[in-house]
C-alpha cells in the first residue's frame, strides 16, 4: 500500500494526538456516547482472550450496519465451524443491541480509536484472519495497519453519497491508496459503484443493498403474545424511529385517525429513547392517554398511544402493528430509515418525502405498488385513516410490501459468492 503525503500527515497527527484521547472519550463519556466500563477497549486493550482458530473481524459503525451483517456472520458461521467472530462497532446503542442478538462463537468489542498505538494493540491481541468493514467506514490508520499485515480485507455494501464521492475526486490518489487497498469491494448502489471504480481505477460490482437481504427482527414470543391479547382486534399503526422535529407531526396524525377510529392506538418508537420524556409532554398536552413501555404500563381499552421507548424490540412493534410510517424522513435534515424491516413483518409501509439514504429500495417498492410516499406530513393522519377504512387495500398494501421484501435476498447470496473465496482456508 503506497502512502500519500495526506496519509503520511494523517498518521503523523494522530500518533502526535494519540496522548490526548482520553480527554476526547470523557467529554463523550458524559454526553452517554461511551461505556465507561469499556472505555479501554477504545485504546486497544481488552481482557477478552483472543479464540483459538480462525478469527474474522467485521465492522460497522452502529446499529443499522452490524444487524446489516449479521446474515453474512450467520454464514461464515455456517462455512467455518471452528472459526469465531469478533464485530466491532462504535456505538453504545448498537453494543446493547448485539449483546442480545450474537449468536454463539461472536463477541463485540468497541472499535479502536483511529491513532497508532490503539489500532496496533487492537491487532497484535486479536490477529484477525480476514476483515470485512460496512459501507462507508474510511479510518486510513485501521486500513493501512491492517494491510501491512498482510490480512485480506473487504468492503461490503459501500455507499457513498454524490458529495461524499466528489471530495474524495479532490484526493483521488490517496482514495485509490486506501479505498483501492480492498481486495474485494461490492457496492450497495450504482452511483457508489461508478463513483469508486473511477476513484480507484478498477471495476467495482454495483451487488445491491445487502440491508435488503436483512433476517425478520427476533422478538419475544410470550410477550407478542401478551401484548396482542391487550390489543385485541384494534387498528394498530407503529410511527417507528422518529427523530426530534417529528413527534408532533405524528400525534397530530394520530388525533386526526382516532376522530375516524375511535379504536385507533398508535405504536410511537423514537430513534432514540432517551427523548421519551419530551415526547411524554407532547402527548400529554394532546390530551392524548398513553403508557410507557420503559415503564412497564400495559395496553388498556382506553389507551391511545403506546410509547415504545425502549431498545431493540421493533420486532415487537411491527408485529402488533398492522401499518408503519417509516419516520427519520419528514424533515429536510433527514435521509430516511429502512422501509424493509417492517416489510418483511406483514406491515403496510409509508414514509414521508426525505429518503435519500433509501431512495432505491423505497422507489422499487413504490414502483412495486408495496410502499407509498406521504410527501407532506400535514396530511399523514388523513391518508392512514383512509388505508384503514378500506380493508382490501390495508390487506393488499401488507402482501405487496411483504413479497417484496422477501423477494431480496438474492443479495445475500450473490455477496456470499464474492465474498467467500477470499476467505482463508478453513482448519482441518
């Protein structure tokens, strides 16, 4: 790997600011963004022992990339029954999710910081046999330090914005040294796939979005089945990973359905829990009657939103709801959230105008008549009261969305075949 002046200058600053890391993840720390029982595992240090065997490092930098990977760990599990996995993130939310959905022979540790010395006590301890890191995830310490080691290394499901792709034009030789340094590279879309492939000068496969090829979400049998005898026969829409600036919009939504649906109850799940507060108040001044999952409040004839403030149990929420409004997409800030998860549990899928993070897969399913776009959020309210009087379409709405959704995974298994002979050969 041939480094640059910019990466020269990169490693140079950050072994030079590598001393004053600490102060940076206490400032997080007290802003809830680090685990201060892990903060080591920052620098590089664990007291996990490494497994014996193969070992395949994958990295994702939240929630949405390591559930995107965990079909590929399903089957490198399968593929490699000595192998173990170790999946780094740099998240608190996403390291609570993992902590109860890793299967067997996997253990999650937070990502190194980006400075020398940490990437360097990250490698030596774990001694990864191949790394496999999720769309757009550039650390150039991680990436040259990596390599120099002679371990195989792939990028899985890159996706890169127009932007993203027009400054790295600005660099294109230390993009051709870094990105370039991939020995496979699959693409979630064509715009990442033409865009890098001129970067780099070499070909890179637009394989589609591997989050398209994303298991049904786990859930909780006994409690789906406690939580639907409270239900009972009523009309249940899920509002799922709204997003500050959104809340509003959806219970005045919601006031809208109930003067038409009396027995309306909306599921409210906001991206981030923490806000649960906030949007207590707001129910409140709605005059709306609600009860808090955090809580442990149950679900009475009377209640008319159910706040799911909790993490890691939307699988729950889309199966008590009938229909979800896909949220993170009504305000300009906004690029959307994916649209296949609810899907894919036998929900009617709308969303509002702002989806550019899943423009793809939302134009297919619109095109496919399995998802609808909701372009002003005045009128939310108005065009679920209307899906809801009108049963064969609800039961239309939910078939087309569904057969759509399992319809992707082909995604999957194309990536597995690219994927699969770079990996080392198993021990006999």
């Amino acid at each position: 790997m041939t480094d640059t002046p910019l990466i020269k200058g990169y490693g140079a600053a950050t072994r030079a600011l590598g001393p004053l890391t600490p102060i940076l993840l206490k400032r997080r720390q007290k802003k809830g963004k680090e685990d201060p029982a892990r903060i080591s595992e920052r620098h590089g240090e664990t007291n996990i022992a490494r497994p014996v065997g193969p070992l395949y490092w994958l990295h994702g930098a939240s929630v949405g990339e390591c559930l995107m990977l965990q079909p590929v760990i399903e089957r490198l599990l399968q593929a490699r029954p000595k192998a173990s996995i170790l999946i780094t993130s740099g998240t608190v939310t996403s390291a609570e999710i993992l902590a109860k959905r890793l299967p067997e022979r996997c253990i999650h540790q937070y990502v190194p910081l980006d400075y020398p010395k940490a990437i360097d006590k990250f490698l030596i301890h774990w001694r990864p046999d191949m790394a496999i890191w999720a769309e757009s995830e550039i650390w150039p310490n991680m990436i040259r330090q990596t390599k120099s080691r002679n371990i195989p290394t792939a990028l899985l499901n890159a996706r890169f914005s127009e932007k993203s792709l027009e400054r790295w034009s600005k660099r294109k030789k230390t993009a051709k040294a870094l990105i370039g340094s991939f020995d496979l590279i699959l693409a979630a879309d064509e715009t990442t796939a033409k865009g890098l492939s001129w970067l780099i000068d070499r070909p890179v496969e637009a394989a589609g979005n591997l989050k398209d090829a994303a298991a049904e979400l786990p859930y909780d049998a006994a409690e789906l089945k406690r939580l639907r005898t409270q239900t009972g026969r009523r009309l249940v829409w899920c509002a799922a990973s709204t997003h500050a600036g959104e809340d509003q919009f959806i219970i005045d939504a919601h006031s809208e359905i109930l003067a038409k649906h009396k027995s309306g109850l909306l599921i409210l799940a906001p991206r981030h829990p923490e806000r649960s507060s906030d949007i207590q108040k707001r129910l409140k001044s709605a005059g709306l009657k609600y009860a808090a999952r955090s809580k442990g409040e149950a679900i009475d004839r009377d209640l008319q939103v159910y706040l799911f403030d909790t993490i890691g149990e939307m699988g729950l929420a889309y199966r008590l709801s009938a229909l979800t409004f896909v949220c993170g997409s009504l305000l300009k800030s906004l690029s959307g959230h994916n649209p296949l998860e609810p899907a894919r549990l036998d929900n009617a899928v709308l969303t509002g105008p702002h989806i550019a993070s899943f423009a793809d897969s939302y134009m297919s399913m619109i095109a496919f008549d399995a998802a609808q776009r909701v372009l002003s959020p005045n009128i939310i309210g108005a065009t679920i009261a209307k899906i809801f009087a009108d049963k064969d379409r609800l039961k239309q709405m939910q078939r087309t969305a569904k057969t759509f959704a399992t319809g992707r995974d082909a995604v999957l298994v194309y990536v597995w075949e690219r994927l699969e002979p770079l990996l080392p050969e198993p021990v006999s």
